[in-house]
C-alpha cells in the first residue's frame, strides 16, 4: 500500500469514528450560539488529528504535503463531515497574509492564537468600493505611533464573531488609488469598531457592516509597507484559493451529486431520459472541476499555474454550483419549498435545494464576482487588451 | 518524462500538420502509423497516450487524413487481436505505411458487433481508402471477432459516403456472407466482449481528441483576431461582450483537457475507469467543441461566416465529431445506467 493510500485509510478511519452521525439534523435551524460552539468543537477535534491546517508551514503546526492535503479534503468530504466556516478567513486568507508579509511578530502573535479558535473577519469591500476595490474610500490617517481609521466597510462574513479584521485603509489620498493603500490588522475590540448584520436573501445574517469611527490603529499592525497594502491584498488574495476550491469540489462531487440522485429518486424521475440525461451531464462535469482542482493544487505547488487558472476554477465552480442547485430545485418540485431551514455548518449544496439555489449567488457575486473572473481571464489569461 | 516525450511529439506534429492533408507515406516515415505497433514489428511499442497526441493536433489542423480509421482504430483493432501471422503482417505493414487497415463497425455508441447484407456499416471513417478492410463480426461460436479483408474483395463493397465536412472520408460497407464463408476468423486476446469496449472507448476518446484539438485552435485564433481587428477606434479584444465570450471558450478548454487527460490515461493503461471516463470526454468535449467553434464564427464577425477564412471546416467537423461514435445523449445514457 502506497504512503497515499495508506493516509487515505488513516484519514478515513478517523472519520468514522469522529464526524457525528445527526450532526446535519441538529445544525438544522441550530441558534447563532449552537452553531458556534459546534465550529469550534468541530475545529479542536481536526486540530487535535494533526488536520486543522495541514497548508500551513511544518514551524506553525502544518506541513502537509499537497497530496495528502488533497486526499484529506477528499476523505472529509465523502464521510460528509462538517465544514469549517466561522474559522475559514482566519485559516486561510489571514494565515497567508501573515505569512507572505507579516513581521515575526505578527505572525507569533496571531497564528497561534489562530490555531487556537481565534475567529477572523475581511474588511475589503464598501458601498462605493465592490468589484473596483481599489477605488476604496475608508481612510487611515497617521496619528502619533499610529494610525486613526474611519471609514464603512461592507459583506464582512462572520464579523458579529470576529475578533480581528484584514482591513485595507487608504492612506495616501494624492496618490493613485492602487499606490495609497495600506493594510492592517484590526482589533475587533477597539473603541469605534460597531458592526451590524446584513441579512441576506436566504434570510440569514452571516454578512456584517463595520463602522469604522477615529479608531486607533497601532504602527505594529500594519501588514507590509504603508501605502503598500494593495500589493500584499493582491499577492493574498488567490493564494489559498486552489486548496479551498478543492475542498469545495470533492463536497460537489460527493455529498452534492449524491443528493442531487436522490432528489430524481424521491421525484420518481430517476430512469427518466430526460432527467438521467442532466446527471450524468452534472457527473460529467463535477469530474472535470475535481481534476481542474486537483491540477491547479500541483501547479502552485511546482509554480506553474496560469495567472488566471484561479479565476476559471472558481468561475466555473460557481456556475456549476449554480445550475446543479437550481436543477435539484427543479427536479424536487414543490416539497423543496417546504424546506424552511438548511443545516448550519453545511457545504453549499446541502439538499435544501430552494435555499442552496439562493446561496449559490454568494458564490457568482462575492471574490470577484462571474464578470470580474471573466475579464481577469481575458486580460490575464489570455493576454486581450484592457477594456 | 512522458510530459516532455507527448510537448516534443506535439512540437513535430504541428510543424508537419501545415498541409490540409498529408501525404501518408510522410507520416509513416515519421513513425505515427506504427506509434504503438509493438518495436518486435517495427513500431515504436509506444501507448494510445501517444496516438492521442497525434490524434489531438489532427484536430488542430483538422487534418484530412486515414489516421482515424487506419491507425486509431485499425492498428487499435489488431493490437486488441491474438498474435498470429495475419495480424502480424498486417501491423507490419501498417507501421512502414504499406497498409492502411480500416476497421469496419457501427459508428453507435453501443459498438453492435456483425455486420451484414441486411444491416451495413454506413459512415465507416476511411474505409474508402483502405487496403485492407477488418470487418467485427462474430466466429462460429458467438464471439465477437474479426475477418480482415483485402480492399476490393468481393465479400464487401466500399461505397464513398458524401458528408459537408470535407475532412473527414466516410464510406458505407456492405457486406456479402456468402462470400465470406470460410473466411478464418482473427481472435481477440482476452475477453471478446471486453476487447470490442475498449475498441468502442479508444474510438470515442480520440474523436474527444480531435475535438480538443479543433477548441484549441478556434480558441487561439479568435484571441489573435481580437487582437488585431480594430472597431470604433479600439481592438476588438478589449470590449468586454467579446472578452467575456473569448473567457467562456478558455473556460471550456480547461474543462476538456481535464476529461479528455482523464479518459486519455485510462484508456492508455487498460484502467477499467475507462468505462466511465470516455463516455464523460466524448459527451462533453465533442458538444463543448461544437459551441466553441460556433463562438470563434461568432467573434470573427462577417470575415468568419466566409468560405475563405477556414472557420466552417472547423465547425462542420466539430458537429460530425459530435455524432460520430454515439451522440452525447447516448454516451451519458451509458452513465446514467449507473445511477439506478
């Protein structure tokens, strides 16, 4: 048995024993508090396997090769284990931020405590600032040994939990706007930080407002050079995209296509031509994005990706996302809309297809939405020139 | 390893390809005919991995050429054969170019083994041009196996069978038993019935190939074109309807390299996989194709819609690969079975 195998039934094992068997039914319209609490126990019980951040460097706890990360993600996925998502800016996009730019004393103060449950939340976007981010207006004025912010920042996912904040502040306004950003680790806890949910067209209220007012913000949490922000935003931004959307794909693959058979069961359609005929297109497909992730991983890792080999993997995802959720719609009929509540803590196809329908706007929107993803593939894929 | 034998071989193809439609013996000379003709013959002992290569840059070029039915599916058939001295003269021929073996079975999905008076093969690829004709049919007990005919027997007419696309040679072949009673019959090594599956998959995944192929260079030429064909003022390329569109054709490559890679692979090693990954290459890649190449005649504006500019061979070939060997919906029936 080759090492990879041999993991694969490590990995497999341990979810036996470990993913809860009703945990589905008890996220199911689970309290704010209830679904919390199970994120956390749900991220303590990875940490304590050795798989809560298996991407990151073997000196803070990871070290996982790329092919072992791939199969773990595979393995979650068909024993349908909970996702982590309260934990998820703070794992990937902060981790790699503090990585790449982080002083060292950034890094020993957050990615510990990162590890040990620390929630994080994204302060990009703002009402004037959505797919042209760079045209952001929050400003970061220099003020003694710091920096006094005040500004609104919008789709702050989680930030209700939050205990720090990835905020990107303009600094310099004469300068051209890529030129005077600057990027910082905000304390949630600050005076002047007020955050109020967004509820959002599923009805939930994950997404959050932050209202920035002269809030204080140290020299030492200020990520890379001032008025240098945009350069470490970008150079983040993607990094850990490739893992993550494997992770995305495999729960497609797995639990999503599994229930999207059932669905045609429960309809009686399963047999029907027409009907068979869109699953095994969906099967086709979902194959085709595991192995363009599985492709994508490799290539970040041996440095040949294409600049914009993220942007189709997560176009297409979305898309597919998209149809495949709005065909379960489809296919389950009018008991679909008797579903009032998908589980907390769920991957995005979930069964709760009218609800999942909705959801999959959070992936066609946010993170550069479709048109966005396009036009980075034309431009940087593909070389056309600026529009 | 292999990655940079299949980038050299790609190289070679592309630079012999320029011409519409290749001299034969040129491309024996070049060892494709006898890629995967074992070395003990005089071929390369290479992998359907390698003849996918080759397959892939026909598509690029669309390639006028017996490839398909000679060496895809021919020297294919007699590799799946017993050894024996028929089927050895045969691959020795066929890796020096002498011969041009064309199989002869039902281009549907399900790969109907027999043909007869009553029931031709019509579409058959490059029967027209065969030397010698290998006709799947079924041995005294049942079994599916093969007869190899000379072209030009009397025990099979060859009747050219017109098609729009002009880069494809197909041809209707019938079949006379009586002439044929006694003709010895070529056994597959292995199991009979799992031999005409891997040939029905080796078959479908090359047309994916081809397909590929036609994608690519559809893709690549409507992103050069938008880069140079100037409206109000500005390249085309940097409007965002026409960026958009050239990003959906990228975004359909991607796709289809990965299934047709997958289905490459199992085919290449005999992976029983196969029978779920070629029916996913062929249904997808060859419908992708036909949209994308749609789009490239779409994006080239008036200049695509004219004969001159080459665009319509591409998607005439596209629409027939698409239905050849088994249509899309057929080949996802083949994986909806599973489901039940």
């Amino acid at each position: 048995m080759s090492d990879l195998a041999a993991f694969r039934r490590e990995v497999s094992d341990w979810c036996e024993s470990h993913v809860p068997a009703g945990w589905r039914a008890a996220q199911t319209g689970a309290p704010d508090a209830e679904f919390v609490a199970f994120q956390q126990w749900w991220f303590a019980e990875l940490k304590a396997a050795g798989y809560a951040v298996p991407h990151w460097p073997a000196e803070w706890g990871g070290g996982m090769p790329a092919a072992e990360q791939a199969v773990l993600y595979s393995e979650l996925a068909a024993h349908d284990a909970p996702r982590l998502v309260l934990q998820f800016v703070g794992l990937h996009h902060a981790a790699a931020t503090l990585l790449a730019a982080g002083t060292d004393e950034q890094k020993a103060r957050h990615l510990p405590a990162i590890l040990d449950g620390e929630i994080w939340a994204q302060g990009f976007s703002e009402p004037e600032a959505g797919s042209d981010l760079a045209g952001l207006r929050t400003l970061g004025c220099r003020s003694g040994e710091g920096f006094v912010v005040n500004g609104q920042k919008l789709w702050a996912s989680g930030a209700a939990h939050a205990g720090w904040c990835l905020l990107l502040a303009r600094t310099d306004p004469a300068a051209p706007k890529r030129h005077g950003i600057s990027y910082f680790l905000l304390d949630m806890r600050s005076p002047g930080v007020e955050v109020r949910p967004i509820r959002n067209a599923m009805g939930e209220s994950h997404f959050c407002e932050i209202f920035l007012t002269d809030v204080l913000i140290p020299q030492s949490c200020l990520v890379g050079p001032e008025n240098g922000g945009w350069q470490v935003a970008q150079a983040t931004l993607g990094a850990e995209r490739g893992m993550t959307m494997l992770e995305l794909a495999e729960r497609l693959g797995n639990a999503g296509f599994r229930w999207l058979v059932s669905a045609c069961a429960a309809a009686g359609a399963l047999g029907d031509s027409l009907a068979d005929d869109r699953l095994a297109a969906f099967e086709t497909e979902i194959a085709a994005l595991r192995s363009l992730c599985a492709r994508i991983v490799m290539g970040h890792e041996s440095g040949t990706a294409g600049p914009a080999d993220a942007s189709v993997v997560k176009l297409y995802y979305s898309e597919l996302l998209q149809r495949m959720t709005d065909f379960g719609l489809e296919v389950s009929g009018l008991p679909a809309h008797a579903v009032l509540r998908k589980p907390a803590s769920s991957g995005w196809e979930s069964g709760a297809w009218l609800l999942d329908f909705i959801g999959s706007w959070e992936w066609t929107i946010p993170g550069g939405s479709s048109e966005i993803q396009r036009t980075i593939i034309a431009e940087r894929g593909l070389g056309l020139p600026r529009g | 390893m292999f990655a940079d034998l299949h980038d050299e071989l790609r190289a070679v193809a592309r630079d012999l390809l320029t011409a519409r439609a290749p001299d034969w013996g040129l491309l024996a000379a070049s060892g494709w005919t006898g890629l995967e003709v074992p070395e003990s013959l005089g071929g390369a002992g290479a992998t359907f991995a390698e003849t996918a290569v080759i397959a892939r840059e026909m598509g690029r070029a669309a390639t006028r050429s017996p490839y398909l039915g000679a060496v895809v599916l021919g020297v294919g058939t007699l590799l799946l054969l017993e050894p024996g001295p028929v089927r050895d003269d045969l691959l020795r021929q066929a890796a020096v170019g002498e011969a041009v073996p064309v199989v002869v079975l039902p281009v549907a999905a399900d790969f109907r083994v027999g043909v007869t008076s009553a029931s031709p093969a019509s579409f058959v690829p490059d029967a027209a041009e065969a030397t010698d004709l290998l006709l799947l049919t079924r041995d005294e007990d049942g079994q599916p196996a093969v007869v190899a005919l000379p072209a030009g027997s009397a025990a099979a007419s060859v009747i050219a069978q017109p098609v729009v696309d002009e880069t494809r040679r197909l041809a209707t072949v019938t079949v006379d038993e009586s002439a044929l009673a006694g003709a010895p019959a070529l056994r597959f090594a292995g199991d009979p019935g799992d031999a005409v599956r891997r040939l029905g998959d080796r078959a479908a995944v090359a047309i994916a190939c081809d397909s590929l192929g036609l994608m690519e260079a559809m893709l690549d030429a409507t992103v050069a074109y938008a880069k140079v064909r100037h409206q109000f003022g500005k390249p085309i390329g940097s409007f965002q309807a026409v960026q958009h569109a050239c990003a959906d054709m990228q975004v359909q490559v991607s796709v289809g390299r990965e299934l047709v890679s997958s289905a490459v692979t199992a085919v290449a090693s005999g992976d029983p996989g196969a029978w779920v990954a070629a029916p996913m290459a062929k249904s997808h890649v060859t419908a992708a194709a036909v949209d994308v190449v749609g789009k490239a005649m779409q994006l080239h504006g008036g200049i695509g819609y004219t004969w001159e500019s080459g665009i319509h061979a591409y998607l005439k070939r596209a629409a027939l690969n698409r239905s050849l060997f088994g249509s899309p919906a057929e080949h996802r029936r083949r994986l909806a079975a599973r489901y039940a």
